[in-house]
C-alpha cells in the first residue's frame, strides 16, 4: 500500500455540531432530577416511553455509545443531560454520551428519541465493543491489509445480513463495469462480479482481521500523565478511517484509552522521543501507524454506511518507519 489514510476526525459521526463536545465548560444549569414521582415535562427523560422502546427492542442485545447532541453550547431547549439512569439501564459514557443496551445501533438510536422525549437530535449510536472476543491467537502477521472502500462494504452488508447491492457497488468498485454503457455487457460482466463479491465478503466474515495503515502524529511529552499523545487518530468511536477509493464506506475504530498514547518504559526513552519530536521542526512528529482491528458492528447515520472494529494492537513508527511503540 504506497499510501497512508488519514483519520476523519470531526466527521458525519459529530457533523451535526456537537457543541457540548466542543466545549469543555460543563453547562452552569443543574442536571435534572431523575425522580419519577412527577410526570416528565416535554423537554425531561421520560422513563416511561425509554422503558416501552427497550422492552418493544426483541433479541440479544449488547452496548451501543449514542451522542446527545445539542442545538448550542448551552443546551437550550432541552432538559435532558448524560447521566447514569439505572432506571433505564443507561450510563452516562462522555458531557455528551450515553450507553444503552439494544440489538443494533438503529435500535439504540430509536430507544435514546424515546427515552429523551424527542428533545433534542440523537447521533450516531456505536457499539462499544467492551465484550466483543477477539481470538488472541492469531498473529499480527496475518492481518489482512485494509486497501479498498470495497473491502468495508462487503463487510457493512455482511455484518448486516443485508442483501448486496451488486449494481451499486461494481459501478464504485469494477472498472470494467464503470467503463461501459452497453447493457448486455453489464449483464456479463455480472455473473461474475457477483461471483468474486460473494466469495470475497464471506472470507472477510470468516476472518474479520484486518490491518490499517494510517497516518497521525506524536504531541510532545505530558509529564502529568507521563505519556505522549497519539494526535490525529481517535479511537473513541467518534471518528472514521476512509479509503482513498471510496467516500461511502469506513472504518470506526473503538478502543481503549490506551491506545491513544505512547509510554515510555524509562525517563531516558522519554527525553530521546521528546528530543526527536523537537528536532522534527514541528510542534508534533509525523507517524506511520498500524491500527489492527477486528470488524465487529455497523453503524448507519444519514448518508454513513461503515464498520465499526473493535482495536487490538496499534503499532507506532515514524515517518522512516522506525520503530517507536507497539501497544496491546
């Protein structure tokens, strides 16, 4: 792969102006009473109504991360604030994100509207990944390369159980097919491309290991956390890794905070990597990263079709690829 992606951060997931994400300022309004003794006003949780949606939610269901998003810093027009609601068996995740419990992101959306009282525009729900297995047997090694927007959505469908929109995806993804008009010869060529599709879609469901190659870059040395900041590259579930081929579809990355820094293991490491990041002439040192992951979920929000992976390794080099850290 002759080039690196960069990370979409500030993408669809938080397009919508997801201010209360911006602002670190925690709004001066008290959050509101989770007390039930009193009918819920237009603008409150309504517990009855989150109740009802997640009981009407039929099948295994597991955590999905949804964004709160709000029409302005100040959060007018709604009384709702992430919180912990035990009553709904909803934690507050982030100033702006809630975990619910549902079968798919769509379901946790249409829960959190519910439960919210219609009050005030629900994101994108993201699975979060906590219990999703990952066989650590298997070798970095054998990670296969993420190359193509192709790759994903054979992925997105099949992780759907939805039927393949071969039509959509061969005037994307086949050359051949893009490049002529006459109908009989787009009813050839699909014979084929499905073919190749399908076979494709189930050795990625059979083994969702997958490798991307990213770039980012490393921010100077944090002595209160000891670490230095991995920039450019979120592994929060709020930002998207796209291929070069394709805007339709791409990765969602989620994992731990771990991820999201380099430690070194001695305070002589800690001066050589800060002395590098100076002598780079940049206020931070460009990166080469691999982000190892396995395709766990979907998530669809307004015209997003993506993946979202659960991270497993993250490999760290700089622009020389020499090596500067590999996290697990």
């Amino acid at each position: 792969m002759k080039h690196r992606i960069s990370i979409c951060a500030a993408g669809a997931l938080v397009a919508f102006a997801l201010l209360a994400g911006c602002s670190k300022k925690t709004p001066d309004a008290t959050a509101p009473s989770t007390d039930s003794s009193r009918p819920p006003g237009p603008t409150d949780w309504n517990p009855s109504a989150g109740k009802a949606a997640i009981a009407a939610d039929n099948g295994p269901k597991s955590a999905y991360v949804c964004a709160l998003i709000y029409p302005d810093a100040l959060h007018r027009g709604t009384n709702v604030r992430a919180v912990d609601r035990p009553d709904l068996g909803m934690k507050q995740v982030s100033i702006n994100e809630e975990s619910v419990e549902a079968t798919s992101a769509d379901k946790a959306r249409a829960v959190m509207l519910e439960a919210t009282n219609h009050s005030l525009q629900i994101g994108p729900c993201t699975a979060s990944l906590a219990n999703a297995q990952v066989d650590a047997s298997i070798p970095l090694s054998s990670y296969v390369v993420m190359q193509s927007g192709l790759q994903i959505g054979l992925l997105y469908y099949g992780l759907q159980k939805a039927t393949l929109p071969l039509d959509d995806l061969a005037r994307s993804f086949d050359a051949d097919y893009q490049s002529t008009s006459d109908s009989f010869k787009k009813q050839d060529l699909m014979k084929g491309i499905q073919a190749k599709y399908e076979a494709q879609q189930q050795k990625e469901l059979a083994f969702p290991y997958f490798v991307i190659k990213a770039s980012a870059s490393l921010g100077h040395y944090d002595a209160q956390s000891k670490s230095f900041p991995i920039l450019s590259l979120g592994m929060d579930g709020n930002s998207r890794l796209a291929m070069s081929d394709s805007p339709e579809f791409d990765i969602v990355p989620r994992g731990d905070r771990r991820f999201e820094s380099v430690v070194p293991a001695s305070e002589a490491e800690a001066r050589a990597l800060e002395a590098k990041i100076s002598a780079s002439g940049n206020n931070a040192l460009p990166l080469n990263v691999d982000v190892y992951v396995k395709a766990a979920d979907t998530l669809s929000y307004a015209a997003r079709r993506d993946v979202v992976a659960k991270v497993v390794a993250v490999h760290v080099a700089d622009q020389n690829d020499s090596p500067i850290a590999d996290i697990r």
